[in-house]
C-alpha cells in the first residue's frame, strides 16, 4: 500500500492507537491520536513536496511564460491537489447539513428560555453540536471554492498578476 517505511510506521501506529481509541474512550487516548494524524498529514505534506519538482513551474511562472497542459496539472495538484481529493472522497457534507438542518428544528421548537436553566442549557448544547455540525459543511465548501478559484484563475491565458499569485503559493508550499 504505502512504500514510504516511515509513513507505513505513522500510519501503523496511528491505527493501533485508534484501535486503541475504540476499547478505552478516554481523552488522553484520543487527544494523542489527534497528535499522531497531525504528524502523519505533516510528513505526508513533507513526502509529496519533495515528490513535485516544482521550481520549472515557478521558473516559468515568474517569467511569464505559458505552462504545458502536464504542468498546469502539476500546478493544480500543488496548490488544489488536497481539495481536490476532499471532494472526491468526502462524504460528509450531505451528513453533516442533514445533522444540522435536525439541530436548528430542535432549537426552531424550543420554548422561550426565559430563565428557565434547563432550557437555556439545552439552548447551550444544540448551539454547541450546531456548531460542530458546521465544520464539516464550512470544510467542504472551502475547499470547493479553492477548487473553482483555481479553476477560474488559470482557465486561458495566465495574466501576469495570476501567474505572480501562483508562484507565491507554489514557494510558500515548498517551504
């Protein structure tokens, strides 16, 4: 599957410690799996930079001339590659919203708290699981709209502002 050892190693005892995760549910075991899928998705960034030889686009970026169709992908896969695959793959959204549209009735039928503690602590809550309902949908149209601005951006000619732009995001991606 994964012919990078160390990433196999990452990705192994991420696993063991999700399997983990599932037999004991305490917030230790799940905050140090959190920290292991942020090193993991650290040295995959670091694998795939060192993968893409960007420095001809850029080359090419900064004097201004065009890209070949093979480099404009690689472009693409550099600066939208991850949004790109959040799209594909990503299966929350449709949950997510259908989630939220639940909580926002359960507040729609709420009674007026007033004062009353219990109601405005259950207000509190579907506020707060309306809110973690919200990440996945405001993810996804991000990433979504980083897709179409790329897409519109280098749709035809690059103007020498567009092309100025890319070469800053492709230099910030390699550092």
């Amino acid at each position: 599957m994964v012919d990078n050892p160390e990433i196999a190693g990452r990705m192994s005892e991420a696993l063991s410690t999700a399997a983990q995760c599932s037999s004991t549910e305490t917030v230790e075991n799940y905050s140090h799996l959190a920290a292991q899928l942020q090193e993991l998705d650290a040295l995959a960034g670091r694998s795939l930079r060192s993968h893409v030889d960007g420095q001809p686009i850029l080359a090419k970026l900064q004097q201004g001339a065009s890209l070949t169709p093979d480099e404009l992908q690689t472009l693409r896969s550099l600066i939208v590659g991850d949004a790109d695959q959040y799209l594909k793959y990503d299966d929350d959204f449709e949950n997510a919203k259908t989630e939220l549209g639940k909580i926002l009735g359960e507040i729609r039928a709420l009674p007026s708290p007033d004062s009353n503690l219990d109601s405005l602590m259950h207000l509190r809550v579907l506020c707060r699981e309306a809110s973690s309902a919200l990440g996945p949908v405001l993810r996804y149209l991000e990433q979504k709209e980083r897709v179409s601005n790329f897409e519109e951006h280098t749709r035809g000619p690059l103007s020498s502002d567009a092309a100025r732009i890319l070469a800053s995001i492709v230099r910030s991606a390699a550092a």
